[in-house]
C-alpha cells in the first residue's frame, strides 16, 4: 500500500513576514487534506549535513512536495545533496520565467545530448517522485495547496499504515461486540488526520556550491579551478562538493568556468546562476551577459579569475589570474596517450612510483 503524501515546507531565510504568513497558510490549509503529512525545516539551503532537519528529511518515504523559496532546479539538487533521492515530478504551478522555458527545457543538454555521458546516467533512483514547487510562483497559499491536492490525486496516494490499523483492529466478538465499529473508527481517523513536524533548529546563512548532476560530466574543470579545497571526489571519483564551508561567501567564480553550467549558488542574485532554467539555453547565447560580466569585452573565464583572485587576496594570498585556466586548457589539448607533463604530473608519477 502507497504511503502518505508528504509536503515539506522550507521556510525562507530571515524572518520577512509576507513570506512567512504564506508559508503558515500554505500549513493551516494542509491540516484538512486527507492523507498528507507536513513537515517544516529552516532553509534547505542552510541547514548542516548531520542536522535534525537532514534526519527528517531522509527518513520521508514515497512521493514528496517540497515548497521552498529556491527555484525548481536548485531546490531539487540541494535535496539530493542531503541525500532525498527520486524522479523528478511535473509541476504546473510555476512563475512565469519557469513557464516560459518550459518549452526550452526539452531542448537542454539534459534531454538531447547523447553525445555526453551525465553522473545522473550512473545512478539508481529510486522509485518514487519528488515534486519542487517555488513558493515565489504564487501570493496565493490557496494556489500551493490545490497543487497539493492535484499532485495526490495524480498519485493515487493511499493511506501510508492503514493496513496496519486494520489488522491490529480488534473483531466483533462476544465479549466485544463493537469490534468491526472501532476498527471503521480507526480507520476514519486515519484517513482524517493529517501530521504535521515542525523541527525548531537554529541554522546560519550558507554559501556553497550546489551541483547538478543531470548536467555534469564530471570533468574536474571545478576542482582544478577552486583553490579553497571546496571539491573532493566520492570513491569512484565523482565529483562532489566535500568541504561546503570552505567555499568564500559571495563567490560564484567556478559556476563561470563550468562548461555544463552544472553548478549552482542558490541564493545568488543572478537567476542563471541561482538555479533557473535560463542555463537550458546556454548554449544559444552569450555566456558573458547571462552570468552578469561586465561588457567591456570580459569573458565568462575572465570575470570569474577575477572574483577568485579577490576572495584569494581577501584570504592573504597570492592572486594567480588566468594562469591556472590556461595551463588546464593546455593539458584539455594535448593528444590522448601523449607524454608530455608538467611538473605537478612528474611529481604525481613519483609519488605513485615510491607505491607509498
């Protein structure tokens, strides 16, 4: 039997109250609709790996809603980071950016590159769907709970325990002849009540990268750029975001040099680089002017040397420019087999000869 629906509200960050009455309404109209638990977390963008809010969030089954102030894309990503897996499921209630490159989606990197093996090919999800819905698509409370309320009959979701009840549910015997009758109350009472856990945690303001992997290819172009030790590799050598809280507050230069726009800073001010959908059509357009470059000429590259030598400079180091960039763009041509290296690559071939 089908579990409950499950609706997990992340409330914004700070405290704006237009934002909060919304988030609470979205709650209060939830509490009468059959079959639907509710759970409300800090920000899903702030909140630590070994939080009580990540153990609530792992520990939801079946298909989910997830109402955040993030867009679709990014919200989706920060959730599989924290380890909520499942297929995507189709939203209608969208802004209308999201409506306008709905269409453009199709056309991705993400549904016609063949050409490009994705992380997201390598994986197994898991059988269920999580539906990411903005909460900045509506004023309207009303709007997210008829969303709600289409996504379970869309599911055909069934009452998560009710069979459980049914068979603990005393029968109607001699000695207790309202058996059958309290095993109906019960099974009313289930179907009625919906749960909702709300977890009161203080989390701090983040800044990290999110990454996307229906995008990434795991080139390591982010882990050669990024001089804070932000990216390690899992044990199959994956690229993942290892040190989160290494990453310089504000800075969005490896998101620039990443050739899939895979990477993602869900609280820039900049759309494309938040988690918007405009990164579908990165290829059709000026890669400088959707990032926000300047337009005295400044490429994409240039612009984000330039942030990372002043977050280095901030940290009392050494600014390095384009030098890193070009040198990884001299290794990317040489021809495959070649035996050409630099001196990092005859110091890597010693250490692996010393078989320390």
């Amino acid at each position: 039997m089908a579990k409950r629906l499950s609706v997990i509200i992340s409330q914004a960050q700070g405290k704006n109250p237009a934002k909060r009455k919304l988030e609470e309404d979205i709650v209060a109209g939830l509490l009468f609709e059959n079959g639907v638990d509710v759970t409300i977390v800090p920000n899903l963008y702030d909140i630590q790996a070994d939080s009580t809010s990540v153990v609530a969030l792992q520990g939801v089954s079946g298909n989910a809603v997830l109402c955040s102030w993030l867009f679709e894309r990014a919200a989706r990503w920060v959730l599989d980071r924290h380890g909520v897996h499942g297929q995507r499921g189709t939203v209608l209630l969208q802004t209308d950016e999201q409506d306008e490159d709905a269409d453009e989606e199709e056309d991705g990197p993400e549904a016609t590159d063949g050409q490009k093996d994705r992380v997201i090919d390598s994986r197994e999800i898991p059988d269920r769907k999580i539906y990411c819905l903005d909460l900045k698509a509506s004023n309207s409370a009303d709007d997210f709970i008829a969303e709600v309320k289409r996504i379970q009959a869309e599911n055909a979701v069934q009452l998560v325990g009710l069979a459980d009840v049914l068979n603990a549910a005393p029968l109607a015997t001699a000695g207790n002849p309202n058996g059958s009758n309290q095993a109906g109350q019960a099974k009313s009472r289930a179907e009625s009540e919906s749960a909702v856990n709300r977890i009161e945690e203080t989390s701090g303001r983040r800044w990290y990268p999110v990454i996307d992997y229906s995008r990434c290819t795991n080139c390591m172009e982010c882990i050669d750029f990024c001089l804070f030790g932000v990216y390690g590799v899992d044990r199959i050598d994956t690229i993942l975001v290892e040190e989160p809280d290494n990453c310089r507050k504000g800075c969005p230069a490896c998101s620039r040099v990443c050739p899939e726009n895979a990477i993602m800073f869900p609280q820039h001010k900049t759309p494309a680089i938040a988690g918007s959908m405009d990164v579908a059509e990165s290829l059709k357009i000026d890669l400088s002017q959707l990032f926000g470059a300047p337009t005295e000429g400044k490429s994409a590259a240039e612009l984000a040397a330039l942030e990372r030598d002043e977050q280095l400079m901030m940290a009392g180091r050494d600014a390095v420019g384009l030098a890193s960039l070009n040198e990884r763009a001299s290794r990317s041509k040489r021809p495959v087999g070649s035996t050409q290296n630099d001196d990092l690559d005859d110091l890597v071939d010693e250490l692996n000869d010393l078989d320390l």
